[in-house]
C-alpha cells in the first residue's frame, strides 16, 4: 500500500527527470493524471489508482519491495563494507536495490527491515514516531532493582537521556535475562544504557520491532504483505 505522494516527486522517482525539472512540466501543462491536466504543484498522486502520463507517456513509479529479515551474528548492517563482510543485504536475493531500515549491530540479532521505499524507513526511524522496539537480553550479572528503576526513569547518554518502557524478567528468579522496551534508535543504544550501570550485554537479540516478530528462523527472510505494509504506514503514519 502506497502513500499519496507529490506529482513532482512521483515523476521524479520514475527516473525521466529531476523533481525540478517534473515542476517544469506541471507548470508547462505537459503533465496529466487520470486524462485531467494538473499544473499545481501540490497536487498528490496515488501510486497504486492513478494514471500519469507525461506528453502523453505513461508514468510508472518504481515498485518498492518491503523484506522481514531474521538477522544472524556476524553481518554487517549496512549495504556494503570496506572489509569484505557479509552484509544484511547479501542474505536476501532480490535484482531491487534495497538497504536497511535502522541498523543492528554486527553480533545483534533478530528483526530488520529492508526495503527500496524511502518513506517506509522514515516512517519507521523517525524519533517523532515513537516505533517500539523490543529486546530480548543477557547480562553478565543480575540486575539490581535500583538498576531497573534507573533504566526506567532515565539514563544519560552523552548528554541525551534515553529510558526503557519496560523492563521485565521472563524468569523470576533469572535476573541476568530480561525483556526490555524501547523507542529509541541510536547507535547500540541497549547496550549503552547497560553499560552506562556497570553493566555488560553478552547478547542481544531483537524480537520486536514496531510490533512485527521474528516469525522466521535466524537467518532467513520473507516479504512483507501487502496488508502488513499497509497495516505500518496506517499505525504509524501521521
């Protein structure tokens, strides 16, 4: 399900020409959507029902493909690196040119999204928005209550407090293994509010990410529906 989007830009993203020289074309009355010429420039197409046609060629936007994918150890969260490694996008076959959605770190596991769509990893990184994030977590020595009262009330982190939504123990009496919750999305962001008490975090896995679930086995991927997408950019887009 896509988002209504500005002509301009949906000719743009069709790869004919720059968004401004697509304003030049509206302005020109060369630009028409469902046989009606459109020369405003705030005027929003529906990617999925209407018709655009430039000097009468239709215009079609890029189809953008949304990926669920159960990171493993030991890959790279980006879309290349330097020294060789495995990154998250060499898991996933696919001929779209796709890049993550947030990150996760090199020995971090669990959700990631990937995808082609720029607005769909806006949607989802923006701090505005809020996404929670849910991690599963190992310390190397039981947390203190003080400690959980702390990581909820507030941590200090280079100066900008972080703080978890919630903190819980699966088992009672195992309080090296927690559940935690969170809206924030800076870099190692868990394992620095641990840290910032003392703490370290032996690991990290991601089972929730703005209430999808690691419903696959480690390492392996499957598309989104369309209802899935559809259901994110309704819950979270404003």
């Amino acid at each position: 399900m896509k988002m209504p989007v500005r002509l301009n830009k949906f000719i743009a993203e069709s790869g004919i020409s720059s968004r401004r020289k697509a304003e030049e074309f509206i302005l020109q009355g060369r630009v028409t959507v469902n046989r009606k010429t459109i020369t405003e420039l705030s005027f929003k197409v529906n990617p999925d029902e209407d018709e655009v046609f430039v000097d009468g060629e239709r215009i079609k936007q890029k189809q953008y493909v949304y990926y669920l994918l159960n990171k493993p150890k030991g890959v790279i969260t980006t879309t290349d690196d330097e020294k060789n490694r495995m990154t998250v996008v060499d898991l996933i076959k696919t001929n779209q040119k796709i890049f993550p959605v947030g990150r996760l770190d090199y020995n971090t596991t669990g959700v990631l999204f990937l995808t082609n769509d720029g607005n769909f990893s806006n949607l989802l990184t923006h701090p505005k928005n809020k996404i929670q994030r849910v991690y599963e977590v190992n310390l190397d020595r039981n947390l203190e209550d003080d400690d959980k009262s702390t990581l909820l009330k507030g941590v200090y982190i280079e100066g900008e407090k972080g703080v978890f939504i919630k903190v819980e123990f699966p088992k009672i009496k195992d309080r090296k293994r927690l559940i935690v919750t969170c809206t924030e999305g800076r870099n190692k962001f868990v394992k620095r509010m641990f840290e910032a008490l003392g703490y370290t975090v032996v690991l990290l896995n991601r089972i929730s990410f703005a209430g999808m679930n690691a419903d696959i086995p480690l390492g392996t991927y499957r598309k989104l529906t369309t209802l899935e997408v559809k259901n994110l950019f309704k819950n979270y887009a404003k």
